[in-house]
C-alpha cells in the first residue's frame, strides 16, 4: 500500500472507532467478557488493546493535515513535558497493578499510590500521550481527536466500575467517594 494510505488521518481514527465499538459490545453485553477471557487467547487481546488503544494516537501525529501553529521549542518543550508525565504515571499505576490489569484478576482492590488520587491513572496517561504526541509533532488532527480520545473513556469507565462494585462492593463505594475523580483531578 501507498504512504498516502498510512498518512490519512482517517485510517488511525477509524481503526481506532472501530476497536472502540468492539470493546463498548464486549463491555456491555452479559457474559462476553468472560466468553472473551476465557476463550481468546490472552496475547491477541493484549495486541487488539494496542492497535486500539495506543497505536492510533501514536500514529495520528504523524498523518497529513494542519499543522498547530505554534514555535517548534515550545511545541518540543510541552510535548516533551507531557510525554514524560505519561510514562511517569503508566509506571506508578503499572507498579501498583502489573502490566496487563485487564488480563488478569487481582485479589485486592488497588487503592494507594497514584490510584489514591484518580481512579483510572492508565486512561489519563493514555490522554497525556494522545496529547503529548499531537503538540510534539504539531498535529492539529491528533490534538482534536484528544479530546474525544479522553472523553470515550467514560463508558469504559462506566461498565469496567459495574464489575469492580460487583466485585468489592462497600469497599468500592468507600474508595470512590475517597477519590471522586475518575481521570483527571478536579476535572473529570
């Protein structure tokens, strides 16, 4: 296939809409997740979370389209900035939960380190590289589709804390009325 064909912003976003949808299906529908679990190899879920997840908002900076006008030292700087922010906080949170938290039942419900201060830490580093990505490379695409990355994260939120109340119960309910922000502090 041509560059033209990996260069259009189309393809990143509809890889990643597509994947998302799958996801809200698996999420919502009695039973699928634990059909999913059980039967579908653990390492084609780990790279159907990749291409979903984390490839497109890598990729998207790099498409064709406008650029954000703003001075190149700046655009390194925050981007630089916000790119180290993520990795800071996707190790805190890894080092909390392990590697693959959706794969793998833990006993007790996390609620120390950076998970004592959002509840979904991996989702708001997700959004800091989605941004992080798009002002280092100037993309004004990756840095509308930021926006709709972060907020898509809600639904997930939504069915993964079904499961984590129905799992912990009271002990759910205490942790999210201790820390009430799901993502980003005083915000969302």
């Amino acid at each position: 296939m041509s560059n033209n064909f990996w260069a259009n912003p189309l393809l990143w976003i509809g890889a990643y809409l597509m994947g998302y949808t799958i996801t809200i299906v698996v999420l919502s529908l009695p039973g699928m997740q634990t059909k999913v679990k059980n039967r579908i190899p653990k390492p084609i879920v780990r790279i159907f979370i990749l291409l979903t997840f984390i490839a497109p908002i890598i990729a998207l900076p790099f498409t064709k389209g406008p650029r954000i006008a703003i001075l190149t030292p700046v655009a390194l700087t925050v981007g630089i900035i916000l790119l180290g922010i993520n990795f800071i906080i996707k190790i805190l949170a890894q080092k909390e939960i392990g590697i693959a938290p959706a794969l793998k039942s833990k006993g007790s419900l996390v609620t120390r380190g950076v998970y004592g201060t959002v509840r979904n830490p991996l989702y708001m580093s997700n959004f800091l590289l989605a941004v992080g990505m798009a002002v280092l490379l100037k993309s004004m695409y990756a840095l509308l589709f930021s926006i709709p990355y972060a907020l898509l994260y809600l639904p997930i939120i939504h069915f993964e804390e079904k499961e984590l109340l129905e799992k912990y119960g009271e002990e759910y309910k205490e942790y999210k009325r201790k820390v009430p922000w799901r993502m980003i502090p005083k915000l969302l």
